[in-house]
C-alpha cells in the first residue's frame, strides 16, 4: 500500500507488521524452503505476542477490531515474507471468521481467542481427493449418534495437518436434500483421532505442514458442531471472503519484494557500458510492474471498503473473486518480470526470486483456482447488469444504424 494514502493508524499497524517481519529468522525460512521445518509455531507465537494475529476480531477475543483495510494493510506488509507464513498468518483470519461468524460463545471461548492468543494453532478441511473445485462434492460424512457425530471420510491439501491442534471440518449431514444444504461444519480437534496419513512434497510455499487427514468413525461431540445441521454452504460463502481476501492482499506483498530486488539489481548491473535500468526493455518491466501492483492494491482498497461497509453480499463475493483472481495473476506476472530483468542470477538461490516464482504458483490454484473466480465474476457480473432497475445512458442506441430492428438478430 502508498504510505502517503493511509490513515494514521493504518500506517501504525503497517510499521508494526515491518518490525514484526524483519525479526523472523533468515535460518526459518530456509530451513522451511529445505523442507526441514514443518510447521512454525514460534512465527505465530510471536505475532500474538505483538497482537497481531487475528486484527479484525474485537478485543474481547485477543483482537483490535479493526477493519478489512487495516487488515489487508498488514497482509501486504507480511507478504514480504515467504507466502507459507503468510498462509499460516491468515488462517487464524480465515477459520477465526467462522467461529465469530458462527460459532457459539464457549466455542469463541474455547478456540477463538486461544487461536487469536497462539495458544491453539488451527487449519481448515476443505478439499478431498476426488473434489477438487467441487466443493459440495464432498463425500466426507457425519452421523449423529446419540451425544457426538461420527466423522468418516478424509481432506487433502490441508495447510497445517502437521501442527494445527485443531481443524474446520465440512462433512456431509443430510441425505435426502440438495448438495448445498446438506453440509455442516465441525470443530475437530486433532487428539479426537485425526490421522495424518500423508504430509506433499510441494514445489514452494513450503513449511506449512500441508498434508491429507483421515476420519475413520471419530467420535465429535454435538456441541462441537458450528451453527446448525445443513449451515456449511452459508459458512463456507462467507469464509470465502477471508480466504481470497487475504489470497489477494498478501501476494501484493510477494511482488512488491520482487521488483524492489530486481530494481536495485537493475540500478547496479552494467552491461554495454551503461546500468541495465537506462535499457527500456528493462526500465519499462519496472514500470509496468508497479503498475500492476499500484491497481491491485487499489482493487483491494475498494474490495475491503465494500467488505466492510456491509455492500449487497453478490458483490462482495465478485469484487473478492475479482481481487483474488487479479492479485495473484499480478504477481505470477511481476515475478516473472523481476527474473526476466535479473537474467541468470535471478533464476539461481542467490536471490530468493526463484522461490518467489515456486511460491506465487501456488497462489492462482489455492482458494479456488482463477477459473472458478471467473465463474463467480461472470455470474455475479450478468446478474447486477440484468437485474437493474435503473439505467444511464442508453449507448447502444448511440450507432448510426440503431434503429435498424431487423437486423438485430439474436435467434
């Protein structure tokens, strides 16, 4: 974010995030990047302890209750760390939004601001083997059976099955209804009997425990159930706007690093007599790059405007969508750029712009792949245009031929 266009307390939590940042461990992120950290419960220890974790939560549950744009401006900030911490920093964001969302007030009690605390590490389940983007596909079940449910089924792609104390479970509860009414969330701790039957080797964003867990008939008790039986596709809507929000807002942080390196590389590398930066084919990547990220960070602006101004939930859901599919394509593209300009030096480990690349891959797949964003634009786009009452200008009719009715075949 321009530090020129915040808030004064904005900027405070932006410089708070920095001093936060630049205390992680260069030696963590290694070690994460090798693979011999799996999960990295002292970052989260150490953002609670600067209260830093869960801002938009109230005070009465270890937060500041702060806004989206308070929060999106720390997101950044933090994206100048690798976007496995990021993802860490982020879910008590994500699954915190459930539970105050939804949840009672001894489960807000009992997980929410231990979460917000980093007394309790947490993770979602979303994803199973045969899902994929089909997200009411689930499969995964829960029979109630007298005092607790019984959970059969397993999840993949779990950020934090090696670590998380606790996980946000969508299990199948209703058989006789529609896909989207017949999911529930439940609050599965990992001592009930979850097993981790299988932890990925992942190209980048690693460290984070990512790995599939199983549910052979593990007894949940009843009061761990979050809302109501059938309530899981209403849940799972509006924790999309955390999931993407965040998606979107931390990956600016990723591109900003990446650019700021290979513009300071550029100031300095000589070639034919003259620094690199004076050649246009250079100096122009540059300057479409901070372009790039100058409008994304707008669309985030305006995303966690409408988010928090409480807009008309079909467009919140497209500007999240929008933000998450531009954000992360940004990057993708600012990225490659940055390597482009650092030729190659910037595709070996003496700069972490190659782990960058790995890392903002994973960015366009997770939290619903940019396709399924534009599904979700392109609905919620036609359904705004068709459904207005009130109209501008009438441009269409503004050719010169308008009026030509018969020609204006549609069938």
């Amino acid at each position: 974010m321009i530090e020129a266009l915040l808030t004064e307390s904005q900027r405070k939590i932006k410089a708070e995030m920095r001093e936060f940042v630049k205390t992680v461990p260069r030696q963590l992120l290694l070690d994460m990047d090798a693979d011999k950290v799996r999960y990295p419960r002292q970052f989260l220890e150490e953002g609670a302890r600067r209260k830093l974790l869960g801002l938009r939560f109230t005070p009465e549950y270890g937060g500041r209750g702060v806004g989206w744009w308070e929060e999106v401006v720390a997101l950044e900030e933090g994206g100048m760390l690798p976007l496995s911490l990021g993802c860490l920093y982020s879910l008590v964001s994500i699954c915190g939004e459930a539970l105050q969302q939804f949840g009672s007030e001894e489960q807000k009690q009992k997980y929410l601001r231990p979460v917000v605390e980093a007394k309790l590490c947490c993770a979602e389940a979303l994803t199973e083997p045969r899902g994929g983007s089909d997200f009411f596909g689930a499969t995964t079940v829960a029979r109630r059976d007298g005092a607790d449910y019984v959970l059969r089924g397993q999840k993949r792609f779990v950020v934090g099955a090696e670590g998380a104390d606790f996980f946000l479970v969508y299990a199948r509860t209703g058989v006789d209804v529609p896909a989207r009414d017949s999911l529930s969330m439940f609050i599965v701790e990992k001592d009930m009997g979850v097993e981790v039957k299988h932890l990925y080797g992942l190209m980048g964003t690693r460290g984070g425990g990512a790995g599939r867990i199983l549910f052979r008939d593990i007894r949940v008790p009843a009061e761990n159930l979050v809302g109501r039986e059938g309530q899981g596709g209403e849940i799972f809507y509006r924790m999309m706007i955390p999931e993407r929000l965040t998606s979107a807002a931390g990956i600016i942080g990723t591109a900003r690093g990446a650019i700021e390196i290979a513009a300071r590389y550029s100031d300095k590398r000589k070639a034919f007599g003259s620094k690199i930066r004076d050649f246009q084919a250079v100096s122009f990547k540059v300057a479409d790059s901070v372009t790039r990220i100058d409008a994304a960070s707008a669309l985030v602006r305006m995303t966690a405007q409408a988010v928090d101004g409480g807009k008309e939930p079909g467009l919140c859901r497209r500007l999240v969508s929008e933000s998450k599919k531009f954000c992360t394509g940004m990057a993708w593209e600012v990225v490659n750029d940055a390597m482009q300009v650092m030729g190659g030096i910037g595709y070996t480990s003496v700069y972490p712009i190659e782990r960058m690349l790995r890392d903002t891959r994973l960015a366009m797949i997770w939290t619903g792949i940019n396709e399924i964003m534009d599904l979700i634009i392109q609905h919620e786009y036609y359904r705004e245009l068709l459904g207005r009452t009130e109209e501008g200008r009438d441009v269409e009719a503004d050719a010169a031929e308008a009026g030509e009715e018969e020609e204006k075949v549609y069938e």
